[in-house]
C-alpha cells in the first residue's frame, strides 16, 4: 500500500541544513511513491500559543480555562479551530512523521512546541486509557530529525553538555512514545555550522541512504504499559524489577532502576 509521510518543519530559511533534509526526505519518499505533505511552520505562521482562540464558540468554563479538558470537549464537538483540524487531518492520514528542526536549547523550537502543544490534544492524540505503548497511534512511526550547535563530544556521558540520550528522553518518550507512536532512532546532523561543506554533503548523503529503508526500521524501545501497576501509581510491578535485578544497565533512560544507563537508548533501536 502507499505510505504517507508527513514532515513537521521548523526553520525560517530556505538555504539552511535543515531545508536540505527536510528536501531530501520530500525527493527521497516521493520518488519511493510516498504521498508527502510538509507542515512548513514558519511559512505557515503557525500560532505557538495554546489559548481559548484555539476554540471556536464559547469556552465551557472562561472563569477556569483549563486547555486540555476544553480542547477535548472541543474536539468531541468538531469546534477546534482551523489549523488545528488540518494539522490533525495530516497526522491522521500519515504513517510516518519526521520533526525536522534545528535544537534549540536542548528542545524543538518554540513554533514545533506550540505544534505540539495545539495538535495533540487530549482526546485526539492521548488519553488517560490510551497512551505509551497502548496509545491512539501505535500504528504509526515516528521520529526526530534535527542539527545541533555543538559537536558529538559535547553530547557524550562525559561532555559538557550532558549525554544526549538523556536530552532525547522527554521529547521522545513523554511526548512522541506517550502518544503511542512507534519512535525510529533520531537522525542527528552534529554541529552541520562548525564543520566542512563537503562533510555536510556527506551527512546529507548518509540520511538520503537511511530514507531508503526507515519505513521499514525498528523503534527504539520503551517499557510496556503492562509492566506498571496502574493500581499502585503506575509502578513498576514488583516481578519486572526482580527480573531485571541482574543486570547490569536500567530498563531505559528514564526507568533506570538507580542502574547505569542503557547505552544508546534513545539513539538506536535493539538497545
């Protein structure tokens, strides 16, 4: 069957990396007989702020406006505003969906936020029954795409800047992975300002190749629902943790268990 790929892009320029992967993956996909649509935020003027205008009509409760009990209310009453239907549409129709984005303070940047922030409501992308490995799109892969500022050494368990499977945990896991989505291994551009032209080439060459065959990777990997109690607070169930006693890494990042970390957890599949 045809695959559809929607690509969620964050830069203000049409010159920049970030431009020329998101434009590898659009050639890439199509030539595959991929239907793909982009979400250029910047060109849309996407609105980043999540408030009552996201509502058409009247607020259930204007003196308490709580976004994510009235944008569900809202969703169940087809009263979201435009641009949040359609980004909704999109997601719904796709596959596969890449973020593609320059890191910006060891997160997405602020319009990417507000698109997350407005597009996966409650409801819509997540609820309290449905979400992690049980979540509304489980069916559906997804995966992060973006360029630093600093080099890979920076980003090292032992860099300045701190272990980047620890920066990917609550992009990855308390937003795509809470979702339900199926989370692919980040395609990471390091520091593409600080290095040759004829290295970013390579880089680029190197993401051309991977989307050959991403449709098909493995996700990364996260802790089932069924491990946790939900009747004790969604704790690890007592014959999980005593079957993982004697390792010698945590189940994940964030599960860790007071273990070591998992190496690569965020960063490659199998791990």
């Amino acid at each position: 069957m045809e695959k559809r790929v929607l690509i969620v892009y964050a830069h203000q320029s049409s010159g920049s990396f970030n431009a020329a992967a998101k434009d590898a993956a659009v050639e890439v996909f199509t030539a595959q007989g991929c239907t793909v649509q982009v979400s250029d935020l910047y060109v849309m003027k996407f609105k980043a702020t999540a408030t009552a205008e996201d509502i058409t009509g009247e607020v259930k409760n204007a003196d308490h406006f709580r976004y994510a009990q009235e944008t569900n209310l809202a969703w169940e009453e087809g009263k979201l505003c435009a641009d949040i239907t359609e980004e909704q549409r999109k997601l719904t129709e796709a596959d596969l969906i890449i973020f593609q984005f320059p890191m910006y303070w060891f997160t997405v940047p602020a319009i990417m936020k507000g698109w997350i922030d407005r597009v996966l409501t409650l409801g819509f992308a997540y609820s309290q029954e449905k979400r992690y490995s049980q979540g509304i799109f489980k069916d559906k892969k997804a995966m992060l795409s973006f360029t630093t500022g600093s080099h890979e050494s920076m980003f090292s368990s032992n860099g300045i800047n701190g272990d980047m499977n620890v920066t990917l945990w609550p992009l990855q896991n308390g937003i795509l992975h809470y979702c339900g989505f199926q989370v692919l291994a980040p395609q990471i551009f390091w520091a593409p300002s600080h290095i040759p032209s004829e290295v970013r080439g390579t880089m680029l060459e190197g993401w051309r190749t991977r989307l050959q065959g991403v449709l098909g990777e493995k996700p990364l990997y996260f802790t089932p629902l069924d491990c946790f109690d939900r009747e004790k607070g969604y704790q690890l169930k007592p014959e999980v943790h005593e079957k993982h006693a004697t390792k010698e890494f945590g189940l994940t990042v964030g599960i860790h268990l007071g273990m070591a970390l998992p190496p690569n957890n965020q960063m490659k599949a199998g791990v």
